[in-house]
C-alpha cells in the first residue's frame, strides 16, 4: 500500500518558487553536509562521544547501515518513529539515517517521561520507536507494550543497549550489514527524499495543554543550517561541544552539529553543561566553540572565578575556546559583559525557535551590540514584524510582539488547527509569543512574552500542560502556574492551587510523578490559596498571582496568607 506524505502546511507557491531562485532551497536532503564530509575527507573525525571517536566515513557507513535495514523492513516514506536518546553517537546516527529513509522523527528529550512521550505517540502514530534500555521507561517492556497498544502501527523497535541482536540499535547500525540480513548488497536503498517533505518534528516549547510538533522540511532546515554556519564562521576546525540535549534546535541547527557536519568540523559530546564535566572535555579536545544556556553560562564564569582565586585549584586550560554562543532564554547584560573578560572567548547571543526564526549577534559586531541585543535574523527574507495589541507596526525601540514569516520558518503545527489558529495571522506570519524591540540595525531584544509559558534555564514549560494535570487530581479545584524569578535558572514555576480539603505539596508531585510528567516541569513551589484572583474577563488573573510572589510570602493578592512550600 502507498504511504501518504505526512501532512504539512506548504509554503505559497510563489515563496517557494523565490526561495529556489534566491538558493535558498537547494532540493537536497539534510544527509547531504555529512554526506559530502563523508565524501571528501571521510578520515576526519565527525563525533566525539566520551572515549569514541567516529570519522565523517565511520558515521555514514553506520547511518546507511540502518537507513538500508529499516528501508528493507518495509519502513520509508509516510512512516514516522519516535526517538529518545542520550546525547550520543547513536542521536545523531539515528537521525541521520531516519533522514535517510524518509521516515519523519520525533526527537524526545531524554527527560521526557511518558507524559510528554504518550502525547506525541498519539499524535504521530510511530511504526517506529527508537529508545535506550537505560532510560527508567525502558528497563523493562511493560512501557513498550502501552505505546504498542496506543499505536496500532508501531512494529519494529530498537534500543541503544539492548540484550538481543534483532532489537539491538547498535547491531542495526553494525558496520557488518552482510552479517546480520544474510542479504548482503541485496538489501535495499532508501528511494529518494522529498525535500519539500517533512524531514522530521521539532518540539514546540507551547503554550497548550498538548506539547505541539514543528514539521521542518529539508529544503528550510537545510537552509538555516548553511546559513547559520556562515555567520558562525564554522570551518573543518571547528569542534563544536554538545552539553545541552542535542534534539533542541540551538543545538541541532544554530548552527548546532549539523552546522558542524556540514562544515566538516567535529562535535563533542557531553551529558550535560556542569563545568566540571565540560572544563576537562575543552582541554582534552581543543573545544574552539560551545553553545549554552544562560543558567550554564553563569555556572561555567563562576567555576572559572572561583578557580582564579583558589590557588590549590586545578588549572582550567581553556584557552581553545574561542565562541559561546548563549540563547534559548534571556541572558543579563551583566553575565554578557563578563563573558570575554572571564572566559576569554568572543561571545554570540542567539535568539531562536524550534518553529523557525533564528537571530544571532554576527561575530563582528560591536561589542554594545553583542551585550545588549540578542541579535538579527538570519536571512533577509526573513520578514520580522514588531506589533501592538491591534496588529500594527511599532516604532523601532518600541515594545511590541514578535511577528515573522520567511524561508526556514514553518506555516503550521502537525495537526493543531485551533494552535494554528491563534499562532498565525492570514498573512502567514507566526506570532511567537515573544514581546522584542527592535533597533534600526535589525537587531532585537527580548524584552518579556505574551505566552503563558515558564522559561526554566531555557526548558520550557507550558502552563496549561500543567495546570490540566494539577486538575486530574481529585482535591484540586483550581490551579494556575506562574513563572518565579530564579538566581540561577532565571525562572522556576510555581503553582497556586485551589483545592478541597488539607492537601500537601508532597501529595501533588506524587501525583505529577505518577502521570509521568518531566521533572523539569514539576513545579518548583505550590501555594494554596482560597479563591484565585480573576481579571476584569473572569479569567485567572496571573499578573496578581506573580505580584504576590514578588511582593513576599507575607501578604498575598489572594486573600489568604500563604504559607510558601517547596516541593
Ligand atoms: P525553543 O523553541 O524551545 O527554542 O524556544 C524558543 C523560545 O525561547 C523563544 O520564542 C523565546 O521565548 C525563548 N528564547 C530563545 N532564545 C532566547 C534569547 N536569546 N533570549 C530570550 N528568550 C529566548
């Protein structure tokens, strides 16, 4: 049976028909960076996962591998997977060879449990699932066999460290292909890829009750990623350090690995950003540029500091490090301006999306520019508006929402007509949620945001997700989550909740925990209130809720005094 292409909302024809005359869609599929390092200097090493290191012809061999076995189990075109790894070799990999295959992705991050798992399951159907037996979901197959039953098409399954050959990641992508199929040359190539088709899913950072999904093309991922490795000067002697989950789009596409890999650089990997994990890596591999979240960027100056004043301290060598790009949430002047003092590297402030637009101070702006703006757009076919409540256009310096359309940036959440709806105007331009000013050089600053979301150290969190699940429980009338300012993190969550009878914060996240919530979006502190205070609409007034928090735990706009409970 013909599989149907997944369904996506198209660009209009006479975009797409400029974006092709201008090169910006070049009709490649995205293997095709690693394909050509691959190519041209396939001894070069590609990825650097703790003590292995793959070469640009290891990484292609391995991905074509599993491109050709999962082509051959009848998997391709139309067919979608759900993915959840470390950060690791086998990511990316695994995305490669999806890419391959024409089989769309999903990305979990590796924290997502089965709430956020379930809920984009349910929205693409996988035949697919490809996870790691060491994730506490997939120790055993009691998980496996739900998703089974909540997706009638999904078949085949793989895990990173799996016990059996035929289940085994790591046999699928064995450089042995003969080996294991018996089939040798007979097993067939992927047919040819789309690229106007969805290449795979990003994860929106929403606002919803439902995690959204962002179907990129290769024709627009392709093209913020060779444009993005321009402006980042990427070159064969890049080495790129991953320490944030590398299926976010900063680090995938801004200019993220596949930046690297098109540019023929190497990415290292890293679980995570704490400087004593990632001080050692720098020094051992040269590491010439990192990208990072503010929270990560302060950890890194202090340990730095803290290492300058302490004279029994080891000696930090990071004198390769020569950029840190910082985005995904706002980022202080102050810490912005220590960057170059303390780290001793030339700093990058990018302000992206998962649903397209990417902004990135340029390497040689002035210095004032690189502080005090999270930078421009990176195409000039990227239309970005600066709007008021009444949808026209403010004055450069003014405060207004976001508002943008261009040749990278998507025209429609899979299947969210109602999120569609409310996320874009008839003009095609997609309000992000972002309240930004704009310079007369095009640089803008993030000032704040429309959207009812929490930013903690760059993981969204989106309210009504949240809130929805609060109310699941059966003592809970009322709840709203709000965003509390944090030192380290810039936010952390808070929920105010309504609720019948005595009930303990303690109960709540056993609650949360038990529908397989991320522990990122547990909230970090529950207040109980009795009655929430409401706007002039009768909507949940949660400027009121944020005001009591900043006013101090003695007094609240609530109208009862709240004793503060950390979770
Ligand atoms: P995501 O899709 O998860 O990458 O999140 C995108 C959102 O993160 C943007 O719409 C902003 O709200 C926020 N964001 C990203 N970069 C920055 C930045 N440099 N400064 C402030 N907020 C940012």
């Amino acid at each position: 049976m013909l599989k149907q292409p997944i369904k996506l909302t198209h660009w209009p024809e006479n975009l797409t028909r400029s974006y092709r005359a201008k090169g910006y869609w070049i009709d490649q599929p995205l293997t095709r960076g690693l394909r050509h390092q691959a190519r041209v200097q396939p001894n070069l090493t590609a990825i650097i996962c703790g003590s292995r290191s793959l070469s640009y012809g290891e990484v292609e061999q391995r991905f074509m591998a599993l491109a050709r076995r999962l082509t051959a189990s009848g998997l391709g075109r139309g067919d979608t997977a759900l993915v959840q790894l470390p950060n690791s070799a086998e990511f990316y990999i695994t995305l490669l060879a999806l890419l391959e295959a024409g089989i769309a992705s999903v990305n979990a991050l590796f924290a997502h449990k089965q709430n956020e798992l379930n809920a984009y399951a349910d929205q693409i159907e996988p035949s697919l699932l490809i996870v790691d037996r060491s994730h506490p979901l997939f120790r055993d197959n009691q998980y496996v066999e739900s998703l089974k039953a909540r997706s009638g098409r999904l078949d085949t399954v793989l895990f990173r460290s799996a016990e059996t050959a035929d289940q085994s990641l790591d046999d699928w992508m064995g450089p042995n292909v003969e080996s294991l199929s018996g089939a040798g040359d007979d097993l067939p190539q992927p047919g040819p890829t789309d690229p106007d088709q969805v290449a795979f899913f990003q994860l929106s950072g929403g606002s919803t009750g439902t995690p959204k999904l962002v179907p990129r093309t290769h024709n627009d991922y392709d093209y913020s990623i060779r444009a993005s490795a321009k402006i980042c000067g990427l070159s064969p002697s890049t080495r790129f350090l991953c320490a944030l989950p590398a299926p976010h789009n900063f680090l995938l596409s801004s200019p993220g690995a596949l930046g690297v890999f098109h540019a023929g650089g190497t990415v290292v990997l890293a679980p995570n950003p704490d400087p004593q994990i990632c001080f050692p890596i720098i020094a051992r591999h040269k590491v010439t540029m990192a990208a990072l979240v503010p929270s990560a960027v302060s950890m890194w100056l202090r340990a730095v500091e803290q290492a300058k004043a302490d004279p029994t301290a080891q000696e930090q060598d990071l004198s390769s490090l020569k950029l840190v790009q910082v985005g995904g949430a706002s980022f202080a002047e102050s810490e912005a301006r220590r960057v170059p003092k303390v780290l001793g590297c030339t700093l990058q402030q990018v302000f992206g999306m998962a649903e397209g637009l990417v902004n990135y101070t340029r390497l040689d702006d002035d210095p004032e520019i690189i502080f005090t703006t999270q930078g421009r757009p990176i195409s000039d076919d990227d239309e970005v508006r600066v709007v008021d409540e009444n949808g026209d256009d403010v004055l450069d310096g003014q405060t207004g929402m976001l508002a943008t359309r261009g040749p990278y940036t998507f025209r429609g959440y899979f299947q969210s007509p109602d999120a569609n709806a409310n996320a874009f105007d008839d003009q095609g331009f997609y309000f992000s949620g972002d309240l930004v000013q704009r310079l007369p050089s095009g640089h803008l600053r993030v000032v704040g945001r429309v959207k009812d979301q929490i930013n903690r150290g760059g993981e969204k969190i989106a309210a009504e997700e949240i809130e929805t699940l609060l109310l699941r429980h059966p003592q809970v009338n009322q709840a709203a989550l709000v965003a509390i300012d944090d030192l380290l993190l810039g936010e952390k969550s808070c929920a105010f909740i309504v609720a019948e009878g005595a009930l303990r914060p303690a109960e709540l996240r056993r609650h949360l925990i038990k529908l397989g919530v991320a522990d990122y979006k547990l909230p970090d502190r529950v207040r109980f209130i009795d009655r929430m205070p409401l706007t002039a609409v009768g909507k949940t007034d949660k400027r009121a809720l944020r005001k009591s928090l900043s006013d101090g735990f003695a007094r609240s706009d609530a109208g009862k005094i709240p004793i503060p409970e950390t979770l």
